[in-house]
C-alpha cells in the first residue's frame, strides 16, 4: 500500500535515508543521479516535490549548473576525439 506522507518528522526521515543511500553511491553513479535531476529540475520548471523532497529555486539552479557541466565535459571529449582523429 502506498501512501503519501508529507510531515517534517517523514521528510526528515527520508532525508536521512537518502544520505546514507548517497554515500552509499560510487561517484560515478552519483554523477548519474545529479545528472537525471538536473534533467527533471530543467524540464519541470513547476515541480514542488520529487524524490522525497521540496524542489526549491535552489535545486533547480543547482541542477543547471550539473547540466552545463556535463556538456562542457562532453565537448571537450569531443574536441579532443577530434584532434586525435586529424
């Protein structure tokens, strides 16, 4: 049965939750997780919650960085496939 609970006491609880499952994460797969918000956060400009959590204005700017990011490294991959390849 699923249900939706939405007090401090439940939020805190899932926050503790979600660290030690973080922490858990190899940083490849963190990597993988930030990335997969920050395509949510982006897309979903009008979401409240996700994940257990609030989404703030903060998540959002947070997970444009990780995506900006991303494709700096991507690019940069690239060019550098690119000159090998010349």
């Amino acid at each position: 049965m699923y249900s939706l609970v939405t007090g401090r006491q439940a939020q805190t609880t899932w926050q503790q939750r979600d660290k030690a499952f973080r922490n858990a994460m190899t940083p490849s797969w963190e990597l993988r997780r930030k990335a997969y918000q920050g395509l949510v956060f982006t897309t979903c400009p009008k979401l409240k919650w996700f994940d257990g959590s609030e989404v703030s204005h903060g998540h959002v700017a947070e997970g444009e960085r990780m995506l900006n990011k991303l494709e700096n490294m991507v690019n940069s991959i690239r060019s550098v496939k690119r000159e090998t390849k010349s």
